[in-house]
C-alpha cells in the first residue's frame, strides 16, 4: 500500500467508517432523551438493533469479496472495525431483550430462549460472535496463527442464524429478510466459489490488521 493510501486509510476512511457506524447508536439516544420512539419505544430499539446487527454483519462479510474485486487489502483494514460494530448491535439488541423484555428474570429468559425457535437461532449467533470479537485483536490473531482464520469462519454460521432468526420472527410480509437471506447467499457464493460469478481469483496475503 502507498503511503497516500495508507494516510487515506488512517485518516479518512476508519474514522469515516467509525463515525457511521455510531449513527444509528446516536438516533437511538437521541429518540430516547427527546422520548420520540414511536409508540412502541421497546419494539422500535429491538427492532433497530436488530436491523443493524444484520445490516453491519452483511457489509463485514462483503469486505473479503470487495478485497478479491479491487485487489486491495484497504477492505480488509476496515473488517475488524465492522465486525467489533456488529457485535456492538448485537449486545445492544440483547441486553435490550434481557433487560426490557425479560426484565432481567433469568427463569424467564431460559424458558423463553427453550420455547421460541426464534430466539434459541438469534441467541446462538450472539454466542457465535462473542469469541470472534474476542479474538479480534492483532495479538490474538498472531496467536492463533492459522487457526484464527478457521475459527473467524464461524462468522458464516452467524450470518446463516441472523437470516433464519429474522425469517423464523416475522409473521406476515418476508420481503426484507429475504433481501437480506439473498445477499447473503451471494456473499457465500462469491466467498466460495469465485468462478460462478467471474471473479478473479486472488490469493489470500498475509494481512496486517490495524
Ligand atoms: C447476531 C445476532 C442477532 C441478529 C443478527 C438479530 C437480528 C434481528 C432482526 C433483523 C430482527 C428484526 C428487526 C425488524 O423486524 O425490523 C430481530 C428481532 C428480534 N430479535 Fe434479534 N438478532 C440477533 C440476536 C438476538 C438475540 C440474542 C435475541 C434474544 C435472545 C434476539 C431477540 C429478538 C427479538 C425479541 C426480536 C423482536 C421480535 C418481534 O418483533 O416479535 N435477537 N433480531
């Protein structure tokens, strides 16, 4: 990478990215201190959350085929940043489950996680992504060598469970999980085969993430 590159990287796009990403956190603050959260406050930050979980996973998951198009592995610096943003969401998404809607009574939460498949596939991707975001750091990743990428793959599975999660919990129109089901299913598809969609086919580096 250039060094114009690399400072556009650094000081442009991360906290570009990073300031983003903080928005939907920040409306959700503001709608909650202006008390404007529709007339369902506790449906309208689930739901947000939730949308945004998925919605920053999809955009993780497209940095490698993005990295594959271009040849550049600025996709690649940004993927951490992302991945530790969903996890962000997804804890907001279930504390806001436990807390609001569980009121903390942990029988409850048990029953509820035992009774509604729904909850079961979106509990199991939050418990996916905790010893990803674990792992993140550069320390970890040097650590774990070539078994950081094996374990990193699980974020697949997590996509996999968000989509089933948000199919399994609508009741009526399915248009917007099956938006998010088909990208999803073009991101495995150009992940693992390339060739289908003519993509070039450039080997994996070795990747300084910063
Ligand atoms: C990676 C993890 C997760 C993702 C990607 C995710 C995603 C979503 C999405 C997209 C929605 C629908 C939002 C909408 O209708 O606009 C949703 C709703 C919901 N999620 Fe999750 N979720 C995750 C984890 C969890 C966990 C751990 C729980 C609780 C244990 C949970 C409980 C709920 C509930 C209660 C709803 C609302 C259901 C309703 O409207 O009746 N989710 N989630």
């Amino acid at each position: 990478m250039t060094t114009n590159s690399e400072s556009w990287l650094r000081f442009v796009a991360k906290p570009a990215v990073f300031v983003a990403c903080l928005v939907p956190f920040g409306l959700l603050v503001k709608g909650a201190l202006d008390g404007d959260l529709g007339a369902n406050p506790l449906e309208h930050v689930t739901h947000a959350t939730g949308d945004w979980t998925l919605r920053l996973l999809l955009v993780t998951l497209a940095m490698t085929p993005l990295r594959q198009l271009t040849g550049s592995t600025a996709w690649i610096r940004l993927r951490r940043m992302l991945g530790l943003f969903t996890f962000f969401y997804a804890t907001l998404h279930f504390l806001i489950w436990i807390w609001l809607d569980q009121e903390l009574v942990w029988g409850n939460m048990v029953a509820d996680i035992a009774k509604r498949p729904y909850v079961t596939v979106g509990f199991a991707a939050w418990l996916l992504l905790v010893p990803l975001a674990a792992t993140s750091t550069r320390g970890m990743m040097r650590r774990l060598g070539r078994r950081w990428k094996s374990l990193h793959r699980a974020v697949y599975a997590v996509g996999v469970l968000g989509v089933l999660h948000y199919l399994w919990l609508v009741k009526a129109d399915l248009l917007e999980p099956l938006i998010y089901a088909g990208i999803l299913a073009l991101l495995l598809a150009v992940r693992w085969r390339p060739h289908l969609l003519r993509l070039p086919v450039r080997p994996g580096r070795t990747i300084n993430v910063r």
